[in-house]
C-alpha cells in the first residue's frame, strides 16, 4: 500500500471524532477571542442551531484534508518529522486552505443576506485564520502522530 494520506488516517474512527473535537474547541476558542459582535452573533445563532459549530467542522474537515493533502505529500517528501511545524511555516498557504473550503461552502448557502454578510468579512478573514494555524497544525499533527502509531 502506498504512504497514507491525510484523509486515509484522519478520516476514520477513533482519529476523526477526535480531530472534530479538537477543531470545535479551536473554534470555540477563536470565537471567544473576537469582538462582541461576533460573539453576539454566534451565540444567537447557537440558539437556533446549538450543535452548528461542531456539525461544521465535522463537514468541512473532509474537504479542508483534502485542501492540504497536496502540502502532506510535499512534508513526506523531505526530512521533515513534524508536518504540524511545517504547516506553521506556511501559514498563508494553510489559511488560504481552509478559506477556500469555506468559500465554497458559502457558494452553495441559499440565504443571500449570509452570503452577503460572508463576502464583505472574507477580506479579513485571511488575517484572522492565519491568527490560528499554528494551533491548528499542532492538533492535526498530534492526531496525525496518533493515527500512525495505531
């Protein structure tokens, strides 16, 4: 069998439950960092929706994998035995990643007022995930590392 590819360790149980809820925390933890606004916002739609932030990162964790499957094979390429510093290293690449999964996601929203509110804030929304990647590689990393062990 050929190397495994992110989606091949990640995906699977007990890795992606694992991994979901590791990203549902760094969310969490991004959204408590932000203005009231966002906050605010957040949580009113938490009340409609209280499980949204979870089934989100459970929906695109698929796709953003995939998104960065292409910067996993570059990491076994080299020498390299940390891919969670390698992505730290490229940040702007990782935070382009993910916001193309959710430009996507957007893309296909019917709501125009969401797509609207998502367009005007996509602008600063580079800096903001940016902001997040070094904490993201570390828990894609150590579930990678886990992953590989079993």
């Amino acid at each position: 069998m050929s190397d495994p590819t992110l989606a091949d360790m990640l995906l699977v149980p007990p890795h992606f439950d694992g991994l979901v809820a590791d990203g549902q925390r760094l969310v969490e933890a991004e959204i408590d960092r932000k203005g009231m606004t966002v906050r605010t916002a957040v949580r009113m739609v938490k009340k409609i929706k209280p499980t949204i932030v979870q089934r989100t990162v459970r929906e695109l964790m698929p796709d953003f994998l995939a998104e960065l499957e292409p910067c996993h094979a570059e990491f076994k390429a080299t020498d390299g035995n940390d891919f969670g510093a390698y992505l730290a290293a490229r940040e702007e690449r990782v935070a382009e990643a993910v916001l193309q999964v959710a430009d996507r996601r957007a893309e296909r929203i019917g709501s125009r007022p969401i797509r609207s509110a998502y367009s005007r804030m996509r602008a600063r929304a580079i800096t903001e995930v940016r902001s997040a990647v070094p904490e993201l590689a570390r828990i894609i990393e150590r579930h990678r590392r886990q992953a590989l062990a079993d």
